[in-house]
C-alpha cells in the first residue's frame, strides 16, 4: 500500500467577513466567503474548491481510462455546477453536475461512441473525489459525446 499526503497552509487574519490566504505545494490564492452567502467575495471559497476537486479528479480519471482503451480525441472539456442549499442558516453542499464534452476523431465508430459513454460514467465511480463524497452529495453525469465532423 502507498500512502500519499498532501498538505495545505490556511492563514486567517481576522472573522466571518475578512479575507484569509491558503497555500500548497502547487497553488497559493485568497479565500473568503462568496458574495452569494453575504461574504466579500474575494479570492474562492471552499465551495469552488470543493467543486474544483470533484472536477479535475473527474476529468483526469476519464482522460486516463480513455487513454487507457485506445480511445482517440480530439477533445475533452467539460463544464460544471456546484448547488448548495441554504435553509435556516444550514449551508448543505447538495449536488455537483458535471457536464463533460467529448470529441471523438472523425473515423469514430457507434462502438466507440458506446465505449465513450461508458467510460465517463464509469469516471465518475472510480475518482476518488466522487468516492470521498458518496452518501453526502449527489453526482450527476450529463455527458455530450460527438464525432469531429
């Protein structure tokens, strides 16, 4: 078994409203509370942080098991939304949809456009983001999957 860690530095110089920093080995940005939940909107928050960790571990894992399979693109992209719930002052972290767009090369085949399929919703499953949050946010997959005209 290996075992990895990771490790984040977070600073925060005063309350609820001010404006903290946080840093990693790869990434160093400011963190505050979104304007959306009466914060001032600076720098992220952890709720596009969160939605940015489901997202690229996502992405990663479908462009890996594609490659994986042999299965040529042209592209992959993908779009996606985060919906926290707030009700009586519980912030809940509801549902992440994640919207992936992948091209195929133009001498695709059905089989591959069926492979395709299967691959970003098998993706899903397998990324370990997805697998951390299961039983406490919903995931939902709407897939585009086009041949390169």
């Amino acid at each position: 078994m290996a075992l990895h860690s990771f490790y984040l530095k977070a600073d925060w110089p005063g309350l609820r409203n001010d404006v903290g920093t946080i840093e990693t080995k790869n990434l160093q940005t400011q963190v505050s509370i979104p304007p959306e939940m009466d914060g001032p909107g600076v720098g992220t928050n952890p709720d596009e942080m969160l939605l940015g960790a489901a997202a690229t571990c996502y992405i990663i894992t479908l462009a890996a098991m594609m490659e994986r399979s042999n299965l040529p693109k042209v592209s992959l992209s993908m779009d996606s939304e985060g919906i926290v719930d707030v009700t009586n002052g519980a912030i809940t972290y509801k549902k992440i949809i994640h919207r992936p767009k992948i091209v195929l090369n133009s001498d695709a085949s059905i089989k591959d456009l069926s492979l395709a399929q299967r691959l970003a919703e098998k993706a899903e499953s397998s990324c370990m983001i997805s697998r951390a949050l299961k039983g406490n946010v919903e995931i939902d997959l709407q897939a585009d999957i086009l041949i390169d005209s």
